[in-house]
C-alpha cells in the first residue's frame, strides 16, 4: 500500500486560549482536552501539565507516549479504537508533528510496577528521545473502585483524541517534509527481506485484561498475521501499555519498518509483516513458528527475516523459535533480543537454543541498575507518590509499597525507564559487551 507523512515540526508546546499554532509554538486549550474526560463519564478529575527538556521533573506511572497524528485524506483515524467504524489503516495521507509527546499516565494503577518513568533532566534523559522535546501529560484521576478496563480503554481514547486535535490544529501549515512510502514493486533481482513482529504477550495481561491492540481487538493467543507494513505505522496497532514501556510512539515510527520501507527497492525487497504474540504454551509456541515460518517461505517468498521480541524469558523462546524453523526452509534470520540479567551478558544469557540460528542482535540488558537523583516536579502521580519497582505494586487488592518517595533519590532500571531501551530500536542507548 502506498501512505504519504506529512511531517510539521514545531519550535514549542504551551497552553493557550486555543488550540492553535502561532509561530511554530503550538497552544492547546485544556478545556478541549478536558471535554474528551467529560465524554468518557469513569474519571472523577483529570491532570494536564505541560514539561520542558531539562527541568528537574519526573514523569511516573507512564502508560503511553503518543506522537500527534491524523488523516489528512478521507480517511478513519484509528480504526475500531476511535469510531465503530473499521477500514484498513496504511493509505492516503497522514500529517505527523514532530517535536512534542503526548505522556499517558495511569494514576489508579492495579498493577504499578507494569508501568513506566522517565526523568526530563540528568544523565538517563541524555539517552531518551521523550526527554529531548516537550511532553503534555494526561493524567485521568478515577474514583474509588473504578473499572479497571473501562478506565484503560477511556484513558486510550482520550490520548488518540488529543493526538489527532493537536495534529488538525497543524493543517493550516505548510508541511516541513513528505515521504511516500511504498513497497507495492519488486526488484527480482534484490534480496526478499520480512519482518516477524511481536506485539503482545498475554503473561503481562492485569486482572485477565486483555489489551484491545489490533484495530480496537484483543490478541492474546493469535497465530500469525500477515499485515502491510503502512498499516501498522498509521494506526492499525494501539499499544497503550501492551507490552511494558513499549509506547504508540516508537509503533508509529517504528525504525525497523521505516528503515526497511526506505530501503525498498534499492538495496532490498521489503515483502511484508508478520504479526506474532508471545506463546505461553509450548505447544502453542510450536504451532506459532511452524506457521510463521510457512507464511514467510510461501507467501512472502522472503529471503531474510528480522525477527523482534516484546520483554520477557517467553517472548525470547518465541523468537528463537521462529528464527529456528525459518533457517530451516532457508530463510536467513536474525533475532534482536534483550538480556533479562543485568549481571549477565549475551553470551550466556541469550535464552535462544536453536544451533542453526548463528546471527542475533542483542539491544541491551532490562536490568541494569543505576540511580537517580531526587527532583523537584513529580507528574503521573501524588506528590507523595512512592516510587516502585520490582515486586511493589498491589496484590490480592492490596497496596504494597516499599518503594522511596518518588521524588526523591531512587535507585532504577532500563525497564522501568520509558524511553531508554527499545525492543524496535526507538533507543539511543547501545548494547556494549565488556
């Protein structure tokens, strides 16, 4: 399919009468946003703040980061999350603004330690992406026994709401950049190169919830999808959460899919993705890589595979095992994992068994362990938010929190930072063996 980006870059974010630009400084009216609140009717208030690169600020709790985006052509933003009305994303036209994040922040967590942070100053923002620009943070307060779903899909709403506002506040501008991105042509004389992505994995799932992260559709045993490469950059993947410090960002520019389709057709065929869950189940896991294996030897012809992985010790089996039965029909694969030890390095923590899969690409390790200075902004929480980690959190409906005042000097891990380790390759850190 062929999608044109159109790219509109902004010089500043701040909060005005009107949503609006003006400059190249957008201005949102927070009445807009807390209008999207009133229409979801399971808030009881909701935060908006606005950050700045390099203040003393530090954003908990974080769900979701979300790039302002929306059709410019005839076209459904969001299928199936925003409207009941389903068409295939990927085409047409879509105006992105660069230059500003929009933070999702899920203060009634059920299960805190799942979710993120990121400082906006100090040595780790050096690394992240989100730090480097403005950031508007929605924080949705929900009263006392709230529906836990109902909370997270409003919440979901309510940022690709915004994301869309702010984007149609751009549409009177020139556009800075347009890219057309198309891969309908092949090259028979260029290399077949796919892509197996893993969007999910059900061992992550709260209270039996199931993120509706296809097309507005939970996924949680599916087997293999075949989709377009366009489709899943322009809205037919909705992560909010799904996989832990994953954001919709890092989906809606997603590197791997952008470097391919940019390479398409010069140096290589990019021939399609497959969509993957993680297998709990042996049995499913063996299902799962017979299948993804066919699809990528049969219907895409590939002769290359990248293969990714979401977190966890059962996501890496899956990718190993796909990597394994695609060598097996000649296809060459390369896994980009992570190692889970943060004491530990590739070599022997790689968790991938298969001896005919020789190449792998390690991005880091979740584990590694530094600390944070104190700050003096706390945003995605109370003020006396505690910060937590490992197995903090609540169990069995009651709070356990052993964590330091968030605010203070904590002691973190890549995991919980939002921003800084990409399993797609939205990162600047880099995996060093030494």
């Amino acid at each position: 399919m062929n999608l044109t980006i159109e790219t509109f870059k902004i010089k500043d974010l701040k909060f005005g009468e009107a949503t609006c630009v003006k400059d190249r400084v957008l201005y949102i009216n927070r009445e807009d946003i807390l209008a999207f609140g009133r229409e979801e009717g399971c808030f009881s208030s909701l935060k908006l703040d606005i950050t700045y690169p390099n203040e003393s600020t530090r954003i908990i709790n974080v769900v979701d980061v979300v790039q302002p985006r929306c059709k410019v052509s005839r076209h459904i933003d969001w299928p199936g999350v925003l409207t009941e009305d389903y068409e295939i994303a990927g085409k047409g036209v879509t105006r992105a603004v660069e230059g500003m994040g929009i933070v999702l922040c899920q203060n009634n967590t059920y299960w805190s330690r799942k979710w993120g942070s990121f400082d906006m100053s100090g040595e780790c923002a050096k690394l992240n992406p989100y730090a480097r620009m403005p950031e508007l943070v929605i924080e949705p307060i929900a009263p006392e026994g709230a529906d836990f779903r109902e909370y997270r899909e409003a919440l979901r709403r309510i940022g690709y709401k915004t994301s869309v506002m702010l984007a149609k506040a751009t549409l009177g501008e020139e556009a800075d950049a347009r890219e057309i991105l198309d891969n309908e042509s092949r090259n028979p004389k260029l290399p077949n190169i796919a892509y197996s992505y893993q969007i999910y994995s059900k061992q992550y799932d709260t209270e039996n919830y199931r993120e509706p992260m296809v097309y507005g559709n939970a996924v949680p045993d599916s087997l293999p999808l075949v989709m377009q490469p366009t489709e899943i950059i322009d809205g037919a993947i909705s992560m909010c959460g799904g996989f832990r410090c994953v954001t919709t960002y890092e989906v809606q520019n997603h590197p791997i899919i952008m470097e391919l389709m940019r390479r398409h057709g010069k140096e290589l065929n990019f021939v399609g993705v497959l969509i993957t869950v993680t297998s709990v189940e042996a049995r499913h896991r063996y299902l799962v890589s017979k299948m993804a294996a066919n699809l990528l030897k049969e219907e895409f012809h590939a002769d290359g595979v990248i293969v990714t992985k979401g977190v966890g010790g059962a996501s890496t089996l899956c990718v190993g095992a796909i990597a394994g039965e695609a060598e097996k029909l000649g296809i060459k694969a390369v896994p980009i994992i992570q190692v889970l030890n943060g004491k530990s390095n590739l070599e022997v923590e790689c968790m991938i068994s298969e001896p005919n899969v020789d190449s792998i690409v390690c991005s880091g390790t979740y584990y590694h362990n530094f600390v944070l200075p104190p700050v003096e902004r706390l945003l995605g929480g109370p003020k006396d938010a505690l910060y937590l980690s490992g197995d903090d959190g609540v169990i069995g409906g009651h709070r356990i929190a052993t964590g330091n005042p968030a605010k203070g000097q904590v002691s973190s891990t890549y995991m919980k930072q939002v921003g800084l380790m990409s399993q797609i390759g939205f990162s600047y850190g880099r995996a060093v063996d030494y």
